[in-house]
C-alpha cells in the first residue's frame, strides 16, 4: 500500500508543478502584445511598429484626470501589465476615492499603425460601460506624437467619447522621439561636387608636401608642390585680371600732360628790366 501511496503522492506533485508552470506560461505571454491573426500570420508592418516600441516596455506612465468630486488616475504601458498584473492590461483607471481598478483596453487586442511622425496604439476589450455606449467593451486609443527631444513624456488623457451608441474609446496623448520619422539628409550634385574636389585638393597638398620634404629635401616654400607653375600661374591670373579689369585702354592718352622745357620757348630779357635798380 505504501508505494502505491507514494506513486499518488509524486504524481499529484508532478501536477502540481506542471499547473504552476503553465500559469507563469501563460502570465509571461500575456504581458505582451496579443496583434490581430494567427501566431506566425500577424502584420509585418504592425510587427516592426512594436519592435521599435521596445525601448518603452519597461515603462509606466500616469496621468490623473479630476471629473467633478471623482478623481481617477491612468495608469499605461507599452505591451505590459499595468493592473494588477492577473487582467492582461494595458491601460487601466483607477478610482483614487475608493481605489476600483477598471481595465480599459487589454494587451490581447492590439492595434498598432503610424504615419510620418505619429503612431496610434489601440488596446481594446476593457470592461463593460455600465449603462454607456450599449455596455460595449472599453477601448483605449493612445496618440503617440513625434518629439525629438525625449524617449517619452506628457502622457495625458485628451477626453472620453462615450455619448455615442456603440465605438465609444478614451483618447489620450503621448510625446516620444520613437514616433518620429528618421532624419535622411540628401547631398545635391553640386555639394559632391564639391566636396569632392576638396578632397582631393588635400590630397594633393598634402601627399606633395610630404613627397618634397621627405623624398626630396626641400624647406620652407620649396615644399609645396609645383611651387614655380603655381606662382606663374598666379602671375598669369593677375595679368589676367588687370587685363580684363583695367577701366581705361593701355594706350589711352593721360588726362594731365606735363610741359617740356623746348615748348616752353624763349623769353625776353627786357621783360623784367623795369624790376632793376636805377
């Protein structure tokens, strides 16, 4: 009889064990994201959206919302827990009178998609309106708009839409420099040009420098390469320029002539002689 009571006894352990081991299984894959489809049939697009959240999954965000007496505060995560961690929540409320937790929008219905600098979560199948919006599930629509300047921030709630019969949602609204667009700078044709050119004008300097100091000896301006065609060549460029630049014609006579000695003439001697002494 013992060892058949031994046998029930490491059985029932064994079951035990495995019912603990499934319920840590299936508590680790609902803090994640459940997208809409089959395992393996998921949106791609979606998919890369929330690998790009990743950063954000080991943060919660708050914001609390005055409604009259009531006081409520939000509490959201990004494809994690954010209840009490047995719901699957991804947004809750918390009624901070008398502490009643209402789940929002829960991680196994997601939506995610972007536009060029803004991304939209959505986290449906929250509890139950009581009366509003024909007791349909409550959903949360989270605005994550592009800020360069932090990883997130200013989470806020924007309004409640529940006046309406059916597709009623809270609103809220988010910073993160993960919504934004990648910067991609463009170059022109004449930038590469450009710097193309500068390139190789250091090049040339440069390996020429070397090349006359090392290999040939040369010191102080005999360094530089080519030093005679360069200062022909800005010789050349001056006379060029005083050429093209030059306001009046080379054999332009001169405004102002002087007066040579053999125009002058020959002046009389008497001329003066009134001047003389008696």
């Amino acid at each position: 009889m013992y060892p058949v009571y031994s046998c029930f006894r490491t059985g029932l352990l064994l079951l035990l064990l495995l019912a603990v081991t499934v319920k840590e299984s299936w508590q680790a894959e609902g803090k994640t994201c459940d997208l809409i489809g089959d395992t393996g049939k998921e949106s791609e697009k979606e998919l890369a959206l929330l690998k790009r959240m990743k950063p954000l999954y080991d943060k919660s965000f708050q914001s609390t919302v005055s409604q009259g007496p009531e006081a409520y505060m939000y509490i959201f995560r990004v494809c994690q827990e954010a209840g009490n961690h047995s719901s699957g929540a991804g947004l809750v409320q918390i009624n901070k009178s008398n502490g009643k937790e209402t789940v929002v929008g829960r991680l196994n219905e997601t939506h995610i998609f972007n536009g060029s600098n803004w991304i939209m979560l959505i986290y449906k199948g929250g509890d139950e309106y009581d009366s509003h919006c024909g007791k349909e599930q409550r959903r949360a629509v989270v605005m994550i708009s592009c800020n360069r300047h932090t990883l997130a921030d200013n989470f806020n709630l924007v309004f409640e839409e529940r006046d309406k019969v059916r597709d009623c949602f809270y609103l809220f609204e988010m910073d993160s420099s993960l919504a934004c667009s990648p910067e991609i700078s463009h170059l022109s044709v004449g930038s590469i040009l450009l710097i193309t050119f500068a390139s190789l004008v250091a090049v040339y300097i440069i390996g020429g420098f070397l090349y006359q100091r090392l290999v040939v000896g040369a010191k102080g301006m005999e360094q530089f390469p080519h030093l005679a065609f360069w200062q022909d060549l800005g010789n050349l460029v001056a006379d060029g320029c005083d050429f093209v630049c030059r306001s009046k014609p080379r054999n332009m006579p001169a405004a102002y002539r002087g007066v040579g000695d053999d125009q002058l003439g020959e002046e009389s001697e008497e001329r003066d002689d009134h001047l003389l002494p008696m």
